[in-house]
C-alpha cells in the first residue's frame, strides 16, 4: 500500500500465482545499435495454454539509464520489456521500477510509456520521464518513505493532496526535494519524519 511504482520481482511472483503459462523474449535486431549501446526487446506473456500473448517492448540504452548500471543496457532492456507485458496483461498500471531510468537521462532522448496510460498533469509531452516518475526515482535513489514523500509534497504545493497540485508546482518541489537529498539527506529525512502520524496509544 502507499507505493507508487512495482517491482520487476513483484510482477514475476503475480505472474506466478495466477498461473502464467510462460514468457518469451526476442531481441528486436534491426531496431538495436550494438555501436551506440541501444537495445530493444519484445517480451510475449501467455496467461494460459490457449492464449495469444499479451506483448510488451522494452529499450535501454546509455542515456536511459543509471549511471550505476551502465554496461547493463541489454538486460535492462530485456526486463522493461518483460515489465511492460506482464503489466498488459494482469491489468498493472504502475509503472515498474525497472522503467524509471535515470533523472540525468538526457532530456532530448524519447522514452517509451505505455500507450493506454491516461494524460495528466503531470503527463510528458517532450520525452522527459513524467513527473511522477521522477519522483518515484528520488524515492528509490534515496531510500526514502513514499507516504511522508506525498504529504510534504502536499504541503509545500499549498494543496489537499499531490495529485491537486499543478505541474508547475510538482515540479518545483521535485528540484527542491532533489537539491535536500544531496546536500543533506539526515535532515530531510527529519523533516519528513515531521509528517508521520502518531501512533495510536492504546490504554
């Protein structure tokens, strides 16, 4: 509850329980370039026996990417594809972690969302990561708690709740929380702790 993205490991294991028959991967050749260390893959997954498959692509390439993972590109783009079809096909619309790349891509680079996900404010229109998935990274990046995220976010747009917030807004306290988690991450940890709920004490 409360997490605003999936994990690659959470998806095989849904897969798993509901039974999936199989997934099959192809590397997509003429759409790669081994020289600039782009790859793109599909990925097929069968729910059942009779099943036509339910398809998902994925590309991962330098720019794409954490620097922490670069020389991984092909594996990368392997598992976003296998992401994106495993989401097709059990109804997920959470992005997965695994498609997040980095926050230092390179901002003429396009990345590739799903074409069913539903514009918003916070939506991207010039190839820039959305919004939300920019802060879904600094959560990941810098281990810290989506729900305290969410309601400081809340409370320095001025708003109810994020999802009220502009994306002018959003995006300024996502430079402002970028800037505190580099520059000193204990103290903005402390000022997120600001906003946990008390806990109930019981008599």
């Amino acid at each position: 509850m409360g997490r605003w993205y999936v994990t690659h490991s959470g998806l095989l294991q849904l897969a798993s329980r509901k039974g999936c028959r199989g997934i099959t991967t192809i590397l997509q050749e003429r759409l790669s370039d081994v020289g600039a260390g782009r790859w793109v893959f599909k990925a097929t997954v069968y729910k059942s026996p009779g099943s036509k498959g339910f398809v998902g692509y994925g590309d991962a390439d330098p720019s794409s990417v954490s620097l922490m993972v670069h020389g991984a590109e092909l594996r990368i783009a392997e598992t976003r594809a296998v992401n994106r079809a495993l989401r097709k096909a059990y109804g997920i619309g959470l992005c997965s972690v695994e498609e997040l790349g980095s926050l230092s891509s390179n901002s003429g680079h396009k990345r590739d969302h799903d074409a069913s996900a539903n514009p918003s404010t916070n939506g991207s229109t010039n190839g820039q990561p959305r919004l939300r998935d920019q802060l879904c990274l600094l959560i990941r990046e810098h281990n810290l708690d989506p729900a305290l995220v969410k309601a400081y976010a809340a409370d320095f747009c001025g708003t109810p709740s994020l999802k009220e917030a502009n994306r002018d807004l959003v995006q300024s306290f996502i430079s402002h929380l970028a800037a505190c988690a580099k520059e000193n991450r204990d103290m903005l940890i402390c000022r997120l702790n600001s906003y946990a709920q008390p806990s109930e004490v019981k008599p």
